[in-house]
C-alpha cells in the first residue's frame, strides 16, 4: 500500500443534502465545528476548480490510501487549505 500526503484539504458545508453527504462519507474524514456540525474533510493529492460546476478531488481515506477521484458542486465546498508551493499543516 502507498502513503500518500495531502497538498489540499477541502471541507464541505454542513448543510449539504443528507444522500449527497452519505455517499461522499466513504472518501473522507468527519470533523466536528466548535458549534457541533459535523463537516466532511477531504485530504487531497490534487484539486481541479476549473470546471464550472464542481470542484475534482484526487483524493484518499487514510485507512486505506487508495486514491479516488471525486467530482463536488462547488457550491457543497466551504473551504479549500493548501496549494503546490504551500501545502496543507499538520497532514
């Protein structure tokens, strides 16, 4: 298995549909806000915002590594963290 290491880490609102959120549950991580909302984490190899509608992540789970890519409304994302020459802290 190959580790890999996050350059971006994007976090999406709370407030997307719960179907929506249940399926990208299996690619990333949970985090708790300091209000109690629960976000989805995504650590992130690679990033494409170019697109009109969505946002491309290459991206992985740390329980396993495996890389996927996955396809996000761009109005789902609340943050975005990293870039090439800085990337994310603490990962």
């Amino acid at each position: 298995m190959q580790s890999h290491s996050p350059t971006y880490s994007v976090v999406l609102r709370s407030d997307i549909p719960a179907r929506e959120r249940e399926f990208f549950i299996g690619f990333c991580c949970e985090i708790t806000s300091p209000q109690g909302a629960s976000l989805l984490h995504f650590l992130c190899t690679k990033i494409d915002v170019s697109h009109h509608s969505y946002i491309e992540m290459e991206t992985f789970h740390p329980s396993d590594q495996e890389l996927s890519i996955v396809r996000v409304p761009h109005n789902f994302v609340l943050l975005i963290l990293g870039s090439e020459e800085r990337p994310s802290i603490g990962f």
